[in-house]
C-alpha cells in the first residue's frame, strides 16, 4: 500500500492511527448510547459504520479518502468495543468471568485469517493493489456480522430492568434461555433508583471512592496493552520483514508464525486468568513482554534464526495471555451494570489513546532511531505497567463482593429489580 500510494512514513502513521483517535471520541459515545437506547441499537450502528468505512477505503482514488474512510471504522471500532464487552459481561455467570478473555483468542484469528486472506489474494497476481482486496474482505465480513447480529441478537435483560422495561426483560430471558419468564406482578416490584439517568455525574463516579483504584488498574493495562501491540504485533509484517527478507510471502508467513502464538495465548488466557487472577496475570505478562523488548531492542539482528523467530513469537503469546485481553475484561467486570458500559467507554478511550501513540510512534521512531532503539524506548511501557499491577490489589476475580451488589452502595442495589421464572 504504502508503494501504491507512494506514501511517507509520516502519512503511514497518520493512516493507520487515525481510527484509534477516532475511536477516543467515539468510545464514551458509545457507552452514552448504550445506556441510553440500550445494547443492540449501537452494536448494529457499529457495523453499519464499520463497512461504510471498509468499502471507502476499498475504492478510495486517493490518500484523502483512505483517511475518510479510516475515520468511518474508528467510530464503529469505539462504539462497538465500548459495548460489546459489557453485553458479554452481562451474559455471563458470575463464576465464569474469567471466559470472557476468550475474545483475544478469537482476535488473533481474525489476524490469522487476514493474513491467510492476503496471501491467498496475493496468488492471484493483484501486485500493489492487494492492500484493496484485503479490507474488501473486511466490507464481507462486517456484512455478514450485521445479518447474523440482526438475527440473533437479544438486548440486554439487566439494562432492560434496570429501564424499568420488566416485560421485555422477560421475553428477552425466554429467548436467551429457552424457558419461560414473566415479570413479577406489579405489586411485588421493588422501586428502580438508576443512577444511569445521571448522565455525566454518574460516568465521573468511576473516579471516586472505591471505583477510583479499579479505574487506574484497568486503564493502565488498557493503555499498556494498547501501545505495546499496535506499536509491535500492529507492525509484525514489518519486523518480520526485517528478519526473514522482504520477499512479500516470507514476510507475511512469518508474521502468521507469530500471531499463531496469538491464538495460544489468548485461548489460555481465561485459564491464566482463573489461575492467577487478571490483576496478577496482567502484571507478570508486562514484566515478560518488557523481557521481549529489551532483547530484541539489545540483540535484533545478532540472534540465530531460531531465536529471531522465538523472541517475537514469545512477545505475542505474554502479552495474548495476560495483559492483551485483561484490559477490556477488567473495565467490564469491576463496575457495575448502569456504570458498565459508561466505564469501558472511558477507559476505552483512553486505551485507544495508546493504540493511537503505538500506531504513531513507531514509525516515526524506527525512522528516527532504528528498530532495534525504538524496541528498547517502548520496553519503558510494560515495565511502568507491571510495577502499577503489582502496586494496586484489587481483581475482580478474587474479590467476594459482586459489583452489581456493593455492600458500601445500598442506592445500587441489584435487587431493586425482581423477573420470576414460570414454566
């Protein structure tokens, strides 16, 4: 792409960091529409804008529109990020929180699969044009999400109830877990105090009391997590280019090794993250992903194939493993339902905030510096995110209290809300 459009290091970095910055904006949007009309509405929003923008970037004539088009799937990539872990978190028991990191395995497949797609398009003899084909790919994919989302999708019971909206609550329960449900009869419900309704004060409780401690841990492996992958594993092609040629299949293969390490990792990590907690298992993945760096920033280019391939290999995998899919999980799991989807807008935001300076910097840097400086300059990154994991104790993972139902918070109480099953 960048020989197609003769493009600068400058404009690279521009381009492809432009939707992280997007999606800055966009990420407590997204959490503002979820409390407000709800879960669905604002996922299938998403991907209206997610293949809007695949299909301009696909027929851009020019740099300007690539960027337009970028600009279309940092909002849908802000919106839906935003929510999307919140639903999940609402559809999953307690004592399987640790589950949902399971999206990083399925992350990493798309990343697998993209390059797999590439290489396939390659064959066909597309030359410099292939970048095209690749994020048309993208357009059929987000096509076929909207359908099967449009299809299936059921909105939230929790957000339901908590809008006082109990009848749908209990169709919505019926259809998720085939059984019947009906709503408690009006003179056995409880008063609703939701604190949803308070806009703007209730997004700023994350920064208060209790909440305060919770915000920084899950903010910083978001931001940590965010900067060391969109800066390294973001431009793996690249790197493996560096070590392997830059013959375009041996460079892309390389990068499919690499991002295999991906799915291992991010399919362990609900495992992990049972075993050690998400609080521990980010903080020792950061101390092992700073490891990765100082090597490859100290011994890049002097190392036997065997360990330029291993190096970047064990890179993905700590960081899949541990800290790549606590971010998202540890902003869903330590708030409660009404300041759910508001948290993970937050943070986030600030999390894309990183993926934006990873996507920026990088090639600014290895323009300025080198690869091997730049690595070294980015190892600062885990290293101040392990030492604030280890610093701050709360997981939500180990903690007896269910934030849906704090003690300290009686005006949040949970079962405020009453649906009684009925067969």
């Amino acid at each position: 792409m960048t020989r197609d459009q003769q493009l600068t290091p400058a404009e690279v970095a521009w381009m492809t960091s432009l939707a992280s910055w997007v999606s800055i904006a966009f990420n407590p949007i997204g959490g503002w529409m979820a409390d407000r009309w709800g879960r669905m509405r604002p996922l299938i929003i998403a991907k209206v804008l997610a293949v809007i923008g695949a299909l301009l970037v696909t027929f851009a004539p020019d740099y300007s529109t690539i960027l337009f088009g970028r600009f279309f799937v940092g909002a849908a990539y802000g919106i839906d990020f935003a929510i999307a872990m919140a639903v999940l978190a609402e559809f999953t028991p307690a004592r399987f929180k640790s589950r949902l990191n399971v999206w990083q395995g399925m992350w990493y497949m798309a990343v697998c699969t993209n390059l797999v797609l590439a290489l396939w398009f390659n064959s066909w003899g597309v030359g410099d044009s292939l970048w095209r084909y690749s994020v048309a790919a993208t357009a059929v994919f987000g096509c076929l999400i909207l359908v099967l989302q449009l299809c299936l999708l059921i909105e939230s019971p929790t957000w339901l109830a908590r809008k006082e909206r109990l009848e749908d609550a209990a169709r919505s329960m019926t259809r998720i877990y085939a059984q019947s449900f009906v709503a408690a009869p009006v003179s056995e419900r409880l008063p609703v105090i939701n604190q949803a309704k308070r806009g703007l004060a209730n997004v700023l409780l994350i920064f208060r009391g209790i909440y305060l401690p919770r915000t920084i841990l899950a903010a910083t492996v978001q931001i940590g997590q965010s900067i060391q992958y969109f800066a390294v594993g973001w431009y793996l092609p690249l790197i493996s280019a560096s070590l392997f040629g830059k013959d375009f299949q041996q460079a892309t293969l390389g990068a499919l090794v690499f991002n295999v390490f991906g799915i291992v990792g991010g399919f362990l990590s609900p495992t992990i993250g049972r075993i050690l907690g998400l609080r521990r298992a980010s903080a020792i993945g950061f101390a092992l992903v700073f490891l990765m760096l100082l090597v490859l920033g100290l011994f890049n280019g002097k190392m036997p194939i065997w360990a330029a391939v291993a190096v970047p290999s064990l890179f993905i995998l700590f960081h899949s493993g541990g800290p790549g899919a606590n971010g998202k999980s540890l902003s869903t799991l330590s708030f409660r339902s009404e300041l759910r989807a508001g948290a993970n807008g937050v943070i986030g935001a600030l999390g894309a905030m990183g993926a934006a300076l990873g996507l920026l910097v990088f090639p600014l840097f290895r323009q300025q510096y080198g690869l091997e400086t730049t690595f070294l300059i980015l190892s600062v990154v885990p290293l101040v995110a392990s030492l604030i994991c280890f610093t701050i104790k709360w997981d939500p993972t180990r903690s007896a209290v269910n934030p849906d139902n704090e003690p300290d918070a009686p005006q949040f109480e949970a079962d405020a809300v009453k649906v009684v099953a009925a067969r």
